[in-house]
C-alpha cells in the first residue's frame, strides 16, 4: 500500500505537463524525391520536354516531305520498294510514297499530342493539382489517341500489305493488337482513377 | 438542395455578421458564405460544435429538410 503510492503521485502531475512538440521524424527516406530540382518528376519533365522537341521537329520534317511528294517526278526517279528479304520490288508509285509519308505523319503526329497531353497533365502535377476534371479528359484523349494511332497503324500495314505493295509488307497478326489494347486499356483506368481523385478533391474542397 | 443552412435567420436573430461569425469559429468568410448558399457538401463535427457554440442553438436549429429534387452529382457539374 505504501509502496503504491508515490507511484501514482508521480504519475499526476506528468499529466499536466503539456505535450512536447512533435520531433522531426527520423527514418528510411524513400531513395529519390517526387519534386523539386533532382528529383524523379524533374526528370521526368526533361524526358517528355526532349521527345516533345524531337517529335515536334520529326513531325514537321514529315510535314515537309508529304508536301513535296506531291509535286517530285515519280516517274522519272525508278524508285522500287521492296521487303527486308529482298524478295518482290515494286515500283515506287505517288499513291504509295503519299499513304506511306502520309501514315507516318499521322503516326508521329498523335504521338505528338499524345506528349502535349501529358507534359499538359505534368504542369498541374509540379503546381500540386493534379486532380483535376481537365486532366481526366486528357488522359481519356491520350488513351482514344494511343487507340487511334495504334489501331491505325495495324490497318495500315493490312492495306499496304493487301493493296498497294502486295508481297512487299506482310499484315500483322491479331497477336500484335494485344499490346496496344493493354496500353489504351491502362491509360482509361488511370482516367477513371482520376475523375474520382477529382470528384473526391471537389468534395473535400466543399467540406466546411 | 434537400437540406437547407438556416445562417441567414440565426445571424439576424443574434444581430451577427457574417464576418465575426467567421471570427469566432475559425473559418474563412469565403467557406461560410459556401454554407449560407447551401452549396457546401459536407460539414465536419468540429465546425457545426463552433457554430453551435457561438450562435447559441442546437444542430436542428442550424439545419432542415426541404423535400425537393436531389442534388446534382458532382460529376455532372464537371461535365
């Protein structure tokens, strides 16, 4: 009995002293940061910069290309086109040179915008706001983009392949959609993800 | 809105601004001003205590149900 009761009148008064602040937290650091100078979204941001510059610059050399092809002499140049094995040439005809610049254009070209979309998507996330509806429609842009442009390069070597340079290009296989189809497929989740990141931060920004 | 912030009449009854409500129970004017137009979504514990507390009433006081169309959902207003 005796022995007890100084233990609890230690124990009350430490019940008034306040509580001490919070020490800063000692512990494994993740091994890169998320923002700031060095940091993975930094690098991030110069990756999508330089295959934005460099895409920009294909694009437009592409551009360039298609026009001209409209107005070279085909007929005159003998150009002949054939497979990796060598096998069957044809001749380079203008409706040919002009789908297949004009493929490649479009090619390079929704990658383009696929990149704008995503450095667009990137400035909200360096201001801290990256969900946010507008973002949501972006990335639903990116995935019917990615769809577009995959889609249609499957397309594209089945015409080639059927009509206009036939023994030239083999089609490709329903096997090599599977890919594409799993990126559009990512991409729209992310976009759903998003749209309830958004609705939940519109939410909580209505909270009072 | 279904449920309406009865603020305006509790203000006036009390002879309050706006302004020193927000004061007393720590929010921005801004907020509350969502709260009197009834475009809040939510209200947290801690805020309708403080609001409790210094207009004097009780939650009911604050609040009441109008039946009426529900309302929008939040993606609809992003759309």
């Amino acid at each position: 009995m005796t022995a007890d009761r100084p233990t609890t009148e230690r124990k009350s008064p430490a019940r008034t002293v306040p509580l001490l602040p919070k020490m800063p937290r000692i512990g494994v650091k993740a091994p890169f940061r998320t923002l700031g100078p060095g940091s993975v979204s930094s690098l991030l941001k110069i990756a999508l910069d330089v295959a934005y510059v460099l895409l920009m610059i294909i694009t437009a050399v592409l551009l360039l290309l298609l026009l001209t092809s409209v107005f070279i002499p085909i007929a005159n140049l003998n150009i002949t086109v054939s497979n990796d094995e060598g096998g069957r040439q044809q001749p380079l005809t203008r409706p040919l040179l002009l789908f297949g610049v004009g493929a490649l254009t479009a090619y390079f070209g929704g990658f383009l915008m696929i990149l704008r979309n995503l450095r667009l998507i990137f400035r909200t996330l360096t201001i801290g706001d990256p969900f946010q509806p507008g973002n949501v429609r972006r990335l639903r842009q990116v995935g019917l983009i990615l769809a577009v442009v995959t889609g249609g390069v499957w397309v594209a070597q089945g015409v080639v392949a059927a009509r206009l340079a036939p023994g030239v290009m083999e089609p490709q296989g329903f096997g090599e959609l599977l890919t594409p189809i799993f990126s559009v497929l990512v991409v729209f989740v992310l976009a759903e993800v998003f749209r309830e990141g958004a609705r939940l931060r519109r939410e909580s920004e209505l909270t009072i | 809105m279904a449920i309406k912030v009865q603020l305006d009449r509790l203000l006036v009854e009390r002879r309050m601004s706006l302004t020193e409500l927000a004061d007393r129970v720590g929010v921005t004017v801004a907020n509350l001003s969502i709260l009197k137009t009834g475009k809040a979504r939510a209200v947290r514990f801690t805020t309708l205590y403080a609001l409790c507390r210094e207009l004097d009433c009780q939650p009911g006081d604050l609040l009441s149900y109008e039946p009426g169309p529900p309302e929008p959902d939040l993606d609809d207003e992003e759309a």
